[in-house]
C-alpha cells in the first residue's frame, strides 16, 4: 500500500479543494516587485531603499558580499521579516505585506533554505507525497481514484531531479547534494510560481553542482527561479541577469559580464574577485 493511502486511512480528514483560486497576475507586470523596502535591525540598515523585479519565468542570480542583505531579502519575500516601509507584490494582485508566512507560501512562493530537511527514513518517493499531502492548497482526499495523478507527478518530479533510479531508497543514503535535489523537488510537487534557493551550492562535488546547474536552468521557464549564491562560478555557469546588493540595496544589474567589469562592483569585491 502507497506511503500516501496509509496516511489516508489515518486521518480520513482531508477534503479536496482544487489549486488556489487567486492565481498570480502577471499580464502587465513582473511577478514579483519590492519597492524602496526598508529594514533596520536595532538602528542598522540592513535593507535599504531595495528595488527589484523579477519577471515571470525569470532565473535571476542574487550575489554581494556578506551581509549585503540577501537573506534579509528573501526573509522579506516570505513574510518572515516585515519591512519597517515599502511595497512587495506578488504579481499585480497580492500584496505581500497584508499576508502571513503560510498564505505567502501557499501562492506558490518556496523557499530552500540552505540545509536539506529531507525525512532521512522514508523513501525517496514518500518524502515527494509528505511533500504533496502538505500543500494546503491541494489538501489531497488522497483516494485511489487520485492516486495516478499523483504517482505522474511525482514521476515527474524524479524525471526533474535526476532520482528516478532512486526512488524506493531511504533518502539517508543520498548525497549531501542529492538531498538538495530531493528538497527541491519537494518544493516542485507544490507547483511553486516562484522558488527562492540560498546557496544551493554550498559543500557539493564539482559534479554536483554542474548538475545543480542544469537543474536550476531547466526550471526556469516553468517557474521564476531566484538564485542567491556565493560561489562564482557557479553563478557566471548559470547566470542571465545578476543583481549585486551591497548594504542592503541594488548596486549593479545586468549580465554577469557587465555587472563583474562594472568599477562598484570590483571594489565592493575587492581582494575576493568576481
Ligand atoms: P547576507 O545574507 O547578504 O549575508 P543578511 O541578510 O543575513 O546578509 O544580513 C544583513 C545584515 O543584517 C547583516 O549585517 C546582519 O548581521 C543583519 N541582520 C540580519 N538579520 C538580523 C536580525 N534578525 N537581527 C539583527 N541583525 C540582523
Ligand atoms: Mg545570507
């Protein structure tokens, strides 16, 4: 019996609703928008009149030195930090900052934090249903009659994640970056709109994070993809358009050409290189 249909039994509480009946509007506009965003810590700026979009389907790398504010920023993103002024839209129609963290997450914003939080006992496969059976907007009735739209799903999101021979292994047994793999396909089985990703690259192999990178490009299209990331060469390997925050707003924008020549950027980076 499916991981799933088990849980099913138990609880024998879920109701189906379809997915969210406020889609995000992004006929006119950028998918999501912060306008002169300000943040202080104890009287320290840590954002400071930040101004961004990202485009629908856009994959945009975040860089700047520590500190910058590029946590800070995706904090603000999920409606874990409130900024003290400014707007944050989510398409044309959400107001980010009348919203709380589940809700922002249920309109299809993920966060991967830079630590993979994969259950390490159950299966591949099964960490990808808790991943399904937990997203609020499609709270599952989880009856067989469901379960092939969810088992094409999650085939899916293996096909995505490069895990298909994997799936009925505990995910204990994977590498430090598979796990992060898994973890961002479980953030796909909730069709996010736009996914957020700090450091994804942190401690992997060289070959993982050239696979990281195919796996990140290959999102893109699909859904807007936001990339904070220290490593360099990872960047420039994935890069389309790059922001560089410094001190908590925009320094520079562009390609990873223009922004690493750009005389502001060099010095903020001095001594390190970009
Ligand atoms: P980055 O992710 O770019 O390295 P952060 O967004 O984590 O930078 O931090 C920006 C600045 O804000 C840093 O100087 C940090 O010390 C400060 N900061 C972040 N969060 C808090 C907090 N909760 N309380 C106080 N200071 C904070
Ligand atoms: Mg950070």
């Amino acid at each position: 019996m499916s991981f799933l249909s088990q849980l099913a039994d138990r609880e024998q509480v879920f109701t189906f609703l379809t997915p969210t009946d406020s889609p995000v509007d992004v006929r006119h506009g950028p998918i999501l928008y912060l306008e002169d965003v300000n943040v202080s810590f104890d009287g320290f700026k840590a954002i400071n009149n930040l101004n961004l979009t990202i485009d629908d389907g856009e994959l945009r790398c975040i860089i700047g030195p520590n500190g910058a504010g590029k946590t800070t920023m995706m904090d603000i993103i999920t409606g874990k930090t409130r900024p003290d002024t400014g707007s944050v839209w989510f398409g044309s129609r959400h107001n980010l900052l009348n919203m709380n963290e589940p809700d922002i997450a249920s309109l299809g914003i993920g966060r991967k934090f830079q630590k993979p939080t994969v259950f390490e006992a159950l299966t591949i496969f099964e960490n990808l249903e808790l991943a399904m059976a937990t997203d609020k907007r499609i709270l599952p009735t989880l009856t067989a009659r469901m379960l092939p739209e969810y088992r094409e799903r999650i085939e899916e999101v293996l096909e995505t994640i490069g895990l298909t021979e994997l799936l009925s292994r505990p995910a204990g047994i994977l590498s430090h970056g598979q796990k992060q793999w898994l973890e961002i396909g479980m953030l796909l089985m909730q069709r996010p709109r736009l996914l957020l990703v700090d450091e994804p690259v942190a401690g992997m192999t060289e070959q993982e994070m050239e696979r990281t990178a195919e796996l990140l490009t290959s999102l893109a299209g699909k859904q807007s993809v936001v990339v904070v990331e220290h490593d360099m060469g990872f960047v420039r390997s994935i890069a389309r358009k790059v922001t560089v925050l410094h001190q908590g707003s925009v320094l520079a924008e562009g390609s990873m050409d223009q922004v690493s020549n750009d005389p502001e950027v060099v010095k903020v980076y001095l001594g390190e290189g970009i």
